[in-house]
C-alpha cells in the first residue's frame, strides 16, 4: 500500500508517522527464516544480516516498514545505498558492524498465519505493537495525533517528512491509497540517468536524467548537479563509462527555454550546447530529491542522493 502527496490531512481520525528516509521492505518471518523484499520485489535480505535475530522472537508475521541507517543522528541515504552495493559478505557484515541498520515497521498484515490487511488499521498497529521485536534492530515506528506539530519537527531534525493514515483504513496491496497521504519536505524522485558532464580529476560535474516514456526513450526531467561528491563522482563516472551510446537516449531533449529562477540557468549543457556531454545507454537509476516540478516537467533544484540499486531502469515510474 502506498501514499498519494498532498497537504497534511487533519482530523481526529487520522494517525501521524514520521517518513522515514528508507528503503521501503515487506519483512516475511516465518519457520524457513527471514526474508526482505523490497517495494519493487527484490530480495535484499542478505544486505542486512543484523535484522536477522527477530527470527528469534518473532515465530510467523509479515511485517511493512523501512530499513534505515543512521548517521549523524539522522537517516542517510548515502549509508543506505552502501549496504545495498555488492554482495561480498565480508564487507556486508563489516558495514553491519559499523553502521547497524534498524527497521522502522508501521504495518502488520499477517501474523501466525492470519491475513490482517482487511482489518481496520488501529487493530494491526494494536498486534504490531504487541509483538516482541528485538529492540536493537527493530523499532515500531511511532504514531502521533498531532499532525502539524510532527511536521515542524521533522522540518527541524533534518527528517523526510510525515505520513498521515486514516485510523480506520484497510491495507490495500499494491495500491496507492487516499487514506495514506504523504507530505514531504522535500521530494524523492527515482530518475535514469541518459548523459553526463565530465569534471576534473576523473569526476562527474553533472547528470542527465529523464524517466522512461514506454517507448524505449526518456523523458528529459533535467540536469542534477547538486550533491555529487568527489568520490561519488568517481564511481558515478566508471559506473556510466562502462555503458556508453553515441546518441542522447532522451526524447526531444533540451526543449524550450529555461523554466524560471528556481530551475537550472539552462535546459542546455554547457552554455546551451551538447558538445561537452558523454551519452549512455538508459541503465542506471539513481535518486533524486527536489522541490517540485516547473510547468516544463523539469525537477526543481534537484540533488543527487545516491544509485538505486534496488531498482531497474524499466521499473521507474513518475511519483509525483
């Protein structure tokens, strides 16, 4: 079940949560062990074998939530993406270490072999809470009834924003919900990126990105140049070296005049031309936070967040 984005809701039969800056998961705990899929599908549980020792307490329950790691006192996407980077089990269990991942739930929709989802959501959050979830990796995220006051406070701490739940509400598989609203600070957008602007020192000054528009090409959503470091311009450089195209992957890019001060000063390149650019084929996804879209459909400010490695190109949707 997922949230639509819109203004908070108020009222006394909504429930407020902090949105948590994730990796959304349906946690399967059953005899055969635990298992993590994440929203799009993906077993991701051998990133994560801290999350383990609620086999231990937990006998049978399928558990929705988010997987977050902490850094600085506040959720990081960069130390997300890590764990969710290779599969070498020596590096898996030192990350582990370092940077103990914790799983946020707010959702039960089965427990001991009984489907909760048609049940109204106050009584699955009730068995939630009652379950004995290990307390080092395991948290049942809170619930508030003061909804503007949570806002503010996640505005101050750094934090995504809130989720607002009607009390009352069925969980609906697969399904984004009315009675599920986000409101974000900022906004997540996945993207795919189609080109690149080289820097210096082996770097990567800027990324073309679109969405897929179902015929093979992208939809030109604009350049992000914010937020790549110098080691993640590195590997974002050998990561789209090693998938080159001759053409821009992007249908009509660059169309149109700049969109306004709070876009990028040109829809072009490097002073409005495309000579300095280095295409790629349509095959990395990475994550985007923005503060809205201008009428031309171009992120506004947008910042690099880190790759999505949990997510294939096709599978990319626009989530505004």
């Amino acid at each position: 079940m997922l949230a639509i984005a819109g203004p908070q809701p108020i009222g006394a039969e909504w429930l407020h949560e902090v949105k948590w800056d994730g990796l959304r998961i349906l946690a399967d705990v059953s005899q055969s062990g635990l298992q993590l899929l994440s929203r799009v599908g993906r077993d991701v549980t051998g990133s994560f074998p801290e999350l383990e020792p609620v086999t231990g307490t937990v006998r049978d329950a399928l558990i929705d939530g988010e997987v977050i790691v902490l850094r600085n006192g506040v959720p990081s996407h960069e130390a997300l993406t890590d764990r969710l980077r290779g599969t070498d089990a020596r590096r898996t269990r030192r990350l582990a270490e370092d940077e103990p991942a914790t799983v946020m739930a707010f959702d039960l929709l089965r427990l001991y072999g009984v489907d909760l989802t048609g049940r109204p959501l106050t009584e699955r959050r009730a068995s939630l809470e009652r379950l004995r979830l290990p307390a080092e990796s395991w948290r049942t995220s809170p619930r508030y009834d003061d909804g503007p006051a949570l806002l503010s406070a996640t505005r101050e701490q750094g934090l995504e924003g809130v989720v607002a739940k009607r009390s009352g509400s069925t969980y609906q598989p697969g399904r984004r919900s009315p009675d599920w609203v986000k409101t974000a600070h900022r906004r997540d957008q996945a993207c795919v990126v189609g080109g690149w602007l080289p820097a210096t020192e082996d770097g990567v000054a800027a990324l073309l990105v679109g969405l897929p528009d179902g015929a093979g090409l992208l939809r030109y959503t604009g350049r992000v140049e914010r937020g790549i470091g110098a080691r993640s311009g590195q590997d974002l450089r050998r990561l789209l070296s090693a998938i080159p195209a001759e053409t821009a992957p992007f249908a009509a890019p660059f169309d149109g005049p700049p969109d306004g001060p709070t876009d990028a000063p040109s829809d072009g390149l490097l002073d409005g031309g495309t000579e300095s650019a280095c295409w790629c084929r349509p095959r990395l996804v990475i994550e985007v936070r923005h503060l809205g879209w201008s009428p031309a459909r171009r992120m506004r400010e947008p910042v690099f967040r880190g790759v999505r490695t949990d997510l294939d190109a096709a599978e990319v949707r626009d989530e505004s």
